[in-house]
C-alpha cells in the first residue's frame, strides 16, 4: 500500500468549498474521487479567486488537485440510471445540495442503499438535514453569523457593524469540509466490520458550534454572553499581541510556570508575586492594569529584540505575518508545505500541500484541478465499462456533452 485511502471510490457531488474541502483531503491520501459537476454548468467555485491562465482560477486549481472531473445530466434517465451505476462502484457519496433535492430527483440515499447496502452518504449543509432551518439557504457567512462565531470576533466594544467582523477565510465552510473527512472515516470503519453503509449528516451550524465549545461551555455556567476582544483570549492572560517600537508581537503565557519565567526575562520580577498577578484567575480580574502595564514594557524594545529573548527563554512568541511572508517563511520552506505543481493550462505554480505527515504512507499530489467534463468519457470507459458506441450515443441524447463543441468554444 502506498497512500492509505487506496481502493476507496468517492462519487462527489459536491461544490462551492466544504464538500470539496472534504473530497480533496480523502483524494490526497489515495481516496479515487470523481468529481461529477452540473452539466452545462459546472461548480459554481470555478469562476471564484484570482483569475489565471486557460480560464482558470486560482480558488479551484488549488482545491481540486487529485480528482477526476465528469459532467453528467443528472435529470436525464440515462443520466440517473449511470448515477447509480456508480453507485453500485463505490464506498462513499459526497453532497452539499439544498436539503432534499436529491430526493426530488430520485438519487436519495434510500434508493441508493437499495443499489449498494454498503454505501455511505455525505451530506454537508448549512444546518443539517432536520430542523426548522434545514430548508435554508446557507453560504459560509451566514454560518459564521448564525452559530455565534460573528458575535465573538472583531475588536471589543462599538456597533456590531464596527465591531463584529467575519472570520478571515471561510472557517464554517471548512471545519465543515474536515467534520465530513472525519464522519465518513468513522462510517468506513464501521463498514469494515459490518459490510453496511449509512448517512452522515454533517451541519456547518454544528461544526461552529464545536469551536465554540468552551465559549458555549462558559456561558452555560455564568451567564455572561461573550463578546470580541480583538487579539485577547478571556481565558488565559497575558494571550494577545502587543505593539513594540518596530512591529507587533503575538505572546501566549499559557501557565503559571511561563509567568514566572516570563516576568523576569522581561525585566519586570516584582510582577511575579503581585497580589492582583499571581495566578491567571487575579490576572483575568485585573486585566485592565495588567495589560496597559505590558504595553508599556513591550514599547521599550523592537520586535526583533524582545522575540531573541523571549524565544530563547521558552515562552511562546510569534510574529503577524502577511501571506507573502508565509510564503517565504523558512518553517514552510523546510517543512515542504507549498508543494510545486505543473499545471498543464496554468503552467508551473505552487499549491499549499497535504497536512497530516504520515511516515510511512505519505500523502501525495498527482494531478491537477480538471476542466469541466475532462475526464467524463475514460471514467465511463474505465469505472463502468462502456464502450465507445455507448459513449456516442449519451452524446447523441445529451446525457454528456459533446467534446468536439466544447473544444469549438
């Protein structure tokens, strides 16, 4: 075995961001992905991000790496009768459609289960299959304001339009691509052992919900509804940035053991066993003295200088860096976490690798994002054996698009 997932079939439904999110985790690590897209029309995330060569864009080149790309017309008969030849061909059916629009169009995981008892059946949405919302729609920002995460993120105090901001990237949208990775992991698993497929319903609201777990968790014992607080973290203090005389510092003194280091490296030891300081719970109390106090401090000094002294000492210490200087971080050049790709329309560019490092079956890319429908006649050769009479003839009743007119295009 070189890649872990191998021999594992992923009819992906999918697209937008979470469910891809999640079919390209699955095809790194050896999971064989086709990529089945509307005909006619294709995943709306192809014309998202930065524009490159060929027609593509940045956004989709960089999520679709290791999948084969098939346009079939699901509304067609021919179309939904090779839907589920497929589904008789593989482990795992990804989907992130509105709440029951497989069911109108006679693909719902029942009639699947009928074809294939071992099939399992991914559906990714905004507030899962059940509940009064469950007929919404939902893109990540919606999530993001709905389950709380809005609420807690952007500087303290002012309007909730000044105040409240979304989430850098689209962190519903993700956590609900790796939730999916996850929950058809589990359901493998028990496939492994029983030989029987099942649904798993995986709700972007829910996975919000997870990490605002502890949040959640501290309203439901005091009462008090958290709010943003910029940088800082109300569970544990010194955590936030701090400006310096030449940039701005993150600093994280997650324990009594790295505060009573911490004060002295900085020069400060009466700090150490001040009454108002001496355990976080005083710390988060008199947070308002505390804090313009360090300010104060870190101000005396440059960036540079304060993170050699606070690093050497063993207190965690970064910097805010920009995604240019990411991209030329030396951790990420040594730890080969962009990844060079050749592009066959794009040409030669970088892709931020696979995450999890496994020892002995390492992750891998070996291909790149496809064209719509690149891949749709060696599929239904190569997955379903047909043969090119049959081909030809899907072609004639508009079941897949005819290459010789796209190619015209």
């Amino acid at each position: 075995m070189k890649l872990p997932l191998e021999g594992i079939k992923v009819l992906d439904l999918t697209h937008a961001l979470a469910g891809p999110f999640c079919s390209t985790m699955l095809a790194d690590y050896g999971a064989e992905v086709i990529k089945l897209e509307a005909f006619g029309a294709g995943d709306i995330a192809r014309s998202w991000g930065a524009p490159l060569a060929g027609g593509e864009t940045a956004y989709f080149a960089a999520l679709h790496r290791n999948k084969k790309g098939i346009e079939i017309n699901l509304k067609h008969e021919r179309g939904k009768a090779i839907f589920f030849d497929f589904i008789k061909r593989c482990d795992i059916v990804l989907e992130n459609f509105r709440v029951g629009t497989l069911k109108k169009l006679g693909l719902d995981y029942e009639k699947a289960k009928a074809v294939n008892p071992g099939i399992i059946y991914c559906s990714i949405s905004g507030f899962g299959q059940t509940g009064p919302y469950k007929d919404r729609a939902a893109l990540d920002l919606i999530l993001q304001a709905e389950s709380g995460m809005i609420s807690v993120t952007g500087t303290p105090g002012g309007d909730s339009v000044g105040s409240n901001v979304r989430c850098g990237v689209s962190i519903a949208d993700l956590t609900a691509g790796m939730n999916a990775a996850f929950g058809v992991m589990a359901a493998l698993r028990v496939k492994e052992k029983t030989g029987k497929g099942q649904t798993v319903d995986v709700s972007m609201m829910e996975g919000q919900m997870a990490l605002l777990n502890t949040m959640i968790g501290n309203y439901l014992a005091d009462g008090l509804i958290p709010e943003p607080m910029g940088t800082a973290y109300n569970s544990l203090l010194p955590y936030q940035t701090f400006r310096t005389k030449t940039k701005d510092l993150a600093l994280a003194v997650g324990s009594e053991k790295l505060w009573k280091i911490f004060c002295p490296v900085i020069g400060h030891p009466e700090l150490t066993d001040d009454p108002r300081y001496k355990t976080n719970p005083l710390r988060r109390k008199h947070r308002d003295t505390l804090l313009p106090r360090l300010q104060e401090i870190f101000l005396e000094r440059g960036y540079d200088e304060w993170a050699e002294l606070l690093v050497k000492n063993g207190i965690p210490v970064g910097a805010i860096n920009n995604i240019a200087q990411v991209c030329e971080h030396p951790q990420v050049k040594a730890r080969g976490s962009l990844v060079d790709i050749d592009h066959p329309k794009i040409g030669k560019t970088k892709i931020v690798g696979p995450v999890a490092k496994l020892s002995e079956t390492p992750a891998s890319i070996r291909s790149m994002s496809p064209s719509l429908g690149q891949h749709t006649e060696e599929v239904l050769r190569e997955v379903l054996g047909m043969n090119e009479q049959d081909i030809a003839q899907l072609r004639t009743e508009g079941v897949i698009a005819d290459k010789s007119q796209k190619q015209a295009k």
